[in-house]
C-alpha cells in the first residue's frame, strides 16, 4: 500500500485532493442535504481541484482554481461554510506537494521549500485504514523516514513507569486512560502514535489524554523524560483532528501565503505552546510534526537568532499549531503578524524555566494582555518541573478549575539513572574528566555503540575553554552556549547527536527539555548552584526508560550550597550516598550557622525546609489563592488570597517565595 503510493508519488508527484466533504449528500447541522461551501485551510489554498480518484470524493466546488503559481490563491476560498464535528467539510489537503512540512529537516523557517510549480495530486491508496477519511491524507514514504526514521526506542525500564506515585487533584478528575488504542483519542493521531513507536502511555501522558480530551485543564508536574511532550501534542492534535479545522474569521484569520491584498493579514494559530529556549521551541515542533502527520494541522516554530522574515514567510504558508519562545512571539505580535484570537488551546512548557528566565511579563502581556480568549473559553495546561510560588500564581491566573497532577516526587529524579558524586578538587576537575571521557569511549568500543556525554559548566568561558582543552586532547568536542550564535548551537547539537563529536560541553541552556537519544552519560564537571538545574541536568539520560548515569564533581569550597538537596535527591532515588558528602554536610551545616550567628539575623540554612514540598496542590492546603481575574472565586469555596490580591497588572511583585528564580531576563551565566 505505502509502496503503491509512494510509486504515484515519485511518478506524478502524489498528492491528493479531496473534496470539501460536506458535499454529496451530507447533512449539515439543521438535516438538510446539499452542497455546501467548505473550509480551505490557508497553507492548502493554492491549489487547484484534483481529478476525482478512485475511492475519493468528488471534488468541492468551492475549491479554488488552479493558478500558474502556488501563490494567490482567492481569499474566499478559506471562508464559512465549514461544519464541524463529523469526518465531513475538513477542507482539502493540497499544498503545493509539501505536505505541510519543511523540506530537508530545515528549522526556523529559513529551510521551507516554496512549491511553485503548481498543484500536485494526491492519490489515496483505497487500501488505506484512512481512505474514507477526507480530512487525513495519504501516506508518505519519504516523509515518514523522515519524521520517524531515527525512532529511538523506549528503554528497558519503560514499565517502571507505572510504578511511580501519580497524584491528580481537583474535582472531578477524569480517569487515566489504560492504552492509546482503547483511549478516545481519533484514529488518525493513534495511528501516528504506533508510527512514532509508542506502544504503551507513560503515567503522565496516560492523565493527560483523559484530563485534555475532557475538556479540563492542566498543571503538571512530573519527571524529566517521562512523556511530557506528548502528554499535550497528543490530546490537543486528537481534538483538533476531531473538531476538523476552524472556521476562522472572516477579519483577516490565517489565510495562505502572500501575494494578495495590501495589508497582509495576520497568522491565527489555534494552538500556541510557549517553551523557554530555542531548542525546547525545536524539539516540541519536530514532535508535533510527527504527532500531525497526514493531518491538516500545520505546526510553525518563532523563536530568536532567526531571522524574522523567514519564520513571517513560513507563518504565512499556514499555522494551526504555534511553538514559539515567549521573546519572539511578543516582537511577532508587535509587528502585527500574529493574532492569538483563534487560541483555543495554550500550552506553558517548562513554565518554571521561562519564569527563571525572567519572560514573566511577556508571557502575562501573551496571555492576558493581547487578543487571545479567556481563560474561560480556551484550554489551558501548564507543565513545570517544580511548583514553586510564582507558577502556583500563574497557574491560578491562567488556568480555569484546573486538575492538579504530580507524577513521582516533584523535583525528584528518575531511578534510571545511577548517579555518583565525586570528591574532586578545581584543579583536579580535568585529569578526571579525561579518565572519566577515556572510560566511557572504552565502554562505548566494547559495546560497538556510541554513547554521548554532556559535560556540563557554569560560565560560557568555562564552556569554550573545557571544549579547547578537550579537542586539544583529542577527544571530539563540541559546545553550546547563549554566547554561540544560534546556527552555531544547532550545529553543535546535529554534531553531538548524530555522534560526529560524542561529547558536549554545555551550560544551563541545554539543561531543560531537551531530547537527545543515546546520552549515557551527563557530568556536572560544575555543579549547579540550584539544585533543581542538577535534576534537569541529569534529566538529559535515562529517558523513556532507558538507563544513564551521572556523575557530580563535588568540592566543599565550591559546592557547599547544595550539599543538603544533593543528598536528599540521592536518597529520594535510593543511590548510594558516600559517607563522606553526609559529612560535608554536616560541616556546610555547621559553617552556616556559624556565619548566620556572626551576621546576627543573616539567612542561614538553605532554602528553607525539604525541596520535595511540591507535591501539595495548594488549593486543597490553604482554601485557595482567592478570585483569579476571570472570577472563578465561586468554585473555591472558602478560598481566601494568600498572596495578596489582583495580579493581574503588576510582574514580578511577589516577593521571590521560597524559590531562588534571579529573574533577570540578562541570563548572562549561561
Ligand atoms: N509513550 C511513550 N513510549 C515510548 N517513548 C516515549 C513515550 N513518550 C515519550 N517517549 C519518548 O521519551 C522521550 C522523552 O520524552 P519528552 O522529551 O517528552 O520528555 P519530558 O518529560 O518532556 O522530559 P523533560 O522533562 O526532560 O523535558 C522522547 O524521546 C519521547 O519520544
């Protein structure tokens, strides 16, 4: 069947028009039969109706006509008439032979490939499982090598996962679902799940599916590695696939490339996820990429250190699914290029990240300040690592009646990964990374597989440095930090991936998010001075149930700040504990009390009492944090402002909570 279309493809560049549906004897809402007009999705305006093919429906006669260019298409062709709900009025699916991705792999919009040689035709094989569904298109051989070729596959652990503690709070919490197959999610992002090498959900994505398919929203906090990323493409991608493309407005809603009319209108994603970093921003389009295959959902990336007009172009082609940095998204808005009006669903990735980065009055101007709709009527999901005061405010000004959902130990690690602490002093810190980088390529030759390490620094400098000190000593090196322009972070990244250089030097900015399969090893050749940055580190192996290790150069001078969590983590994840980090405690302990008795009234301690404090929904412990703007105070009975009133004009006011975020947006240490 894939073979057959694939011949087509390569012989008449496939494709596949299909009619508007809805035509043809289809009822619409009020029983009626007969034609109907139809919603063209902008990116597939410019092409012309498709011969009829075997097995497919007629063509629409709404459906505009072939142009000499793929550009210009007539703006009516995307208007009204669109029905939702049932397989019919789903639009075409032609655009130009691109399926609605980027040629190459190219990112950022600078690699998309304009199609100007006119309308292709898909063919759809009768034999496909989707044949009787106009809104899914025909497989593509190439494009699936593409997106799924390099499937790496869940590990050996991947069962433990079930193992681990998971907490949903807030009325009504809707049951997990126990697989995909026999969960309510449409058939076609099932489909995509088995092409992705999905077999069973992880806890947290087995809630999400349940909690976003009924319409509620979502905080989450769970593990690193556990599934995030597709615990809200998933569900949001199935309701879109469901509710078939929107029948966007009439006022200058997304249309299709340029080339017509003065003003150009703006781009009206019905999904925008907002992530911190550029490479988080990357990762979650290439999963959506895969999770909306066949489909007409158009995912786009916006961020940074691109130029703008390249990403304008690529919006402009169409977008349904916006992934975009909070900085770039604000300067897109600006500039008039996008409208969040259409946002049904928003999703806030790492949203503890994005605030440490200091984008809390950017996302609060995206959020609450611009054209995007109320809480009330758009779904919202936040995912965090850590729960601390900021996001609960967040959370309680974003999200609407939301289920709480903590899957093992907020802040806690991952049992896949074995970690160590050693005892090295700075001047030692190089001999024993090279023993450490000598015996991981030893172990990497006798297993004939290549194992990544990521070396992780503080500083920028200490990042270019150690990479000079390691191609010096000939091991292949590469780096990535905010001082490296963003092509030269890419770079570093397919280089460290594809294990041209297996190993990388990096600093916070690869910490969080990212998914690079084969890293078997991280080493905090400089600790972190935050110890949830420790868990995100070491967060970058032992994902999807594969195992890593870690290992920590520790040193008293430097590391004292960090000894107490350090070791509750390692408990928490029941490795071993050498006696002698209890002792450094003990001594960091004693020293800082010493220091506060001296200053009279200085901080001493830590950061206050255990870390592992996230796991309490703090709704149910205090009674609420009181109305939210939107006034949803009603459904809190009881609720009472813990945090001081209306925060819906002022950033940053909060008093720091018990977190250490240092909020600037300058990020000048990584
Ligand atoms: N159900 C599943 N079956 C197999 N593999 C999965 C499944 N869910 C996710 N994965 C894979 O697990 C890896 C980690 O997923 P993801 O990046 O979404 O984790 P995460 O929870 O967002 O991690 P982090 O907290 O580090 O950002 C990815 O390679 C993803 O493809």
């Amino acid at each position: 069947m894939l073979a057959m279309s694939n011949q087509n493809a390569d012989v008449e560049a496939l494709d596949q028009r299909f009619a508007s549906l809805g035509v043809n004897g289809a009822s619409n809402e009020n029983g009626q039969r007969g034609p109907r007009s139809r919603y063209v999705p902008p990116h597939l305006r410019n092409a012309g109706p498709a011969p009829q093919a075997d097995g497919e429906r007629s063509v629409s006669p709404a459906a505009p006509a072939p142009r000499a260019s793929g550009w210009g298409a007539p703006r009516e062709g995307g208007r009204g008439g669109y029905s939702r709900g049932g397989d019919f009025g789903r639009g075409e699916q032609n655009r130009g032979g691109d399926w609605g991705n980027r040629s190459g792999g190219g990112f950022g919009g600078a690699g998309g490939r304009r199609d100007d040689r006119g309308p292709r035709q898909y063919v759809k094989d009768p034999s496909d499982e989707f044949a009787h569904r106009p809104d899914v298109k025909p497989r593509d051989s190439r494009l699936e090598t593409q997106l799924y070729g390099s499937q790496h596959n869940s590990g050996i652990n991947f069962e433990k996962y079930d193992d681990i503690p998971v907490d949903a709070s807030g009325h009504d919490a809707p049951e997990p679902i126990k697989n995909f197959d026999d969960s309510l999610l449409d058939e076609l992002a099932k489909s995509n799940v088995k092409l992705a090498g999905y077999r069973h959900p992880t806890p947290v994505q087995k809630y999400s599916v349940a909690i976003v398919t009924a319409g509620r929203d979502l905080m989450a906090c769970a593990q690193t590695g556990s599934g995030k990323t597709a615990a809200f493409l998933l569900p949001i991608l199935s309701q879109n696939f469901k509710d078939g493309p929107p029948d966007h407005q009439a006022d200058g809603g997304q249309r299709g490339a340029g080339g017509y009319g003065r003003s150009r209108p703006k781009v009206t994603p019905s999904t925008l996820v907002l992530a911190p970093t550029r490479e988080l921003a990357l990762q979650i389009y290439e999963e959506a990429r895969k999770f909306a295959y066949r489909s007409w959902v158009r995912p786009c990336v916006c961020y940074g250190g691109q130029p703008m007009v390249d990403q304008v172009r690529d919006l402009e082609r169409g977008c349904e699914l916006l992934v975009a940095t909070p900085g770039r998204l604000v300067d897109l808005i600006e500039r008039g290029r996008v409208s969040l009006a259409a946002v049904r669903y928003l999703v806030l990735d790492e949203a503890d990240r994005m605030l440490d980065m200091g984008f809390e009055p950017q996302i609060r101007r995206i959020v609450e300040k611009e054209d995007m709709a109320s809480a009330d009527e758009r779904q919202t999901l936040m995912f965090s690592a850590t729960f601390p005061r900021n996001i609960q405010m967040l959370a309680r000004d974003f999200l609407k009646d939301y289920i709480y959902l903590t899957v093992g130990r907020v802040g806690s690690t991952s049992e896949n990964i074995t970690q160590r602490v050693e005892y090295v002093e700075e001047a030692d810190k190089h001999s024993v990374l090279l023993d450490l980088l000598y015996a991981d390529a030893e172990t990497s030759e006798k297993d004939n597989k290549t194992t990544l390490t990521l070396v992780f620094v503080e500083t920028k400098r200490s990042a270019d440095m150690l990479c000079n000190f390691l191609l010096q000593n000939n091991f292949p090196a590469t780096s990535i930090h905010g001082d490296r322009t963003q092509r030269e972070r890419e770079q570093a990244l397919h280089s460290f991936r594809s294990g041209r250089t297996p190993v990388l030097v990096a600093t916070a900015v690869a910490a969080r998010g990212l998914d690079i399969p084969n890293v078997g090893h991280v080493i905090n050749f400089d600790l972190p001075s935050d110890i949830d940055d420790y868990v995100h580190r070491i967060g970058r192996t032992g994902r999807a149930g594969n195992t890593g290790k870690a290992t920590a150069f520790f040193n008293l001078q430097r590391d004292k700040g960090v000894v107490k969590e350090l070791l509750e983590i390692l408990m928490e994840a029941k490795q071993d504990v050498p006696e002698w980090l209890d002792q450094c405690r003990r001594e960091a302990e004693r020293d800082m009390q010493y220091r506060s008795y001296n200053r009279r009234g200085g901080r001493g301690g830590s950061r206050g009492a255990s870390r592992f404090g996230g796991n309490v929904d703090y709704r149910k412990e205090t009674g609420g944090f009181g109305p939210r703007s939107g006034g949803f105070a009603d459904k809190r009975p009881g609720g009472r402002d813990d945090f001081g009133g209306s925060h819906g004009s002022g950033f940053g006011g909060y008093g720091g909570g018990g977190y250490s975020s240092g909020g600037s947006g300058a990020n000048n240490w990584f």
